[in-house]
C-alpha cells in the first residue's frame, strides 16, 4: 500500500485519542489527492482531444471525401491505429465528420466527409 505508513499511524493516534479525527482527516487528504489527479488527467485529455479535433477539422474541407491515408498524409501520421484512435474516432462520436458508407465502417472504399 502506497500510504501505508502514513494510514497505520493516523489509526494509532486516533486510539491515543479517543477519536477518529486523524484517520478521517488521512481519508479526506488521499481521496483529495485522488480527486486532483484525475481532475489534471481530465484536463490534459480534453486539451490533447481539442487540439486533435481541431487538427483534422482544419486540414479537411466541406463536402470533399477523404481516404484515411489521404488524411493521415495531411496530418503527417503514420499509425493507422494512432490517427483512428486519437482522431477519427473523436470525429465520428462528436458527429463532425461522417462515413461515406456508415454500413460498412472497415470498407476499403470508405470516405470521411467534414459536417
């Protein structure tokens, strides 16, 4: 356990004691400390999902249909699994770009076009 130290001593004072105060003051500073972490982590993935959004929206153009390799070229990706994840498939969810042939998503003939 990471705090473990720190969670076995703040039970000893609390016998000491008579009370509960510090293992409750323990709690309440881990579960904010947790609470921070995951409030940064939300922050850093809405800025690096905003910053992909507007990425691929800026190198598309309004009713042109686009290959995946022909927006990865202008994005100047590689990973085929990398821009689907990080870029396409937030696209898709926010319904700013759509398929071509919403059917068959993993068609070789399928385009994305910009709302």
């Amino acid at each position: 356990m990471k705090y473990q130290d720190e969670y076995y001593n703040a039970i000893s004072k609390c016998h000491v004691n008579g009370n509960s105060t510090f293992f409750i003051e323990f709690m309440l500073k881990q579960i904010d400390s947790v609470l921070e972490e995951i409030a940064t982590q939300i922050n850093e993935d809405s800025e690096q999902l905003s910053d992909c959004v507007r990425k691929l929206l800026d190198v598309m153009e309004y009713d042109v249909a686009y290959t995946s390799n022909q927006l990865m070229e202008k994005l100047e990706l590689k990973s085929r699994e990398g821009f689907r994840r990080n870029y396409l498939k937030h696209e898709l969810e926010l319904n700013l770009v759509c398929m071509t042939i919403p059917d068959k998503p993993n068609s070789k003939n399928q385009r994305y076009i910009k709302k």
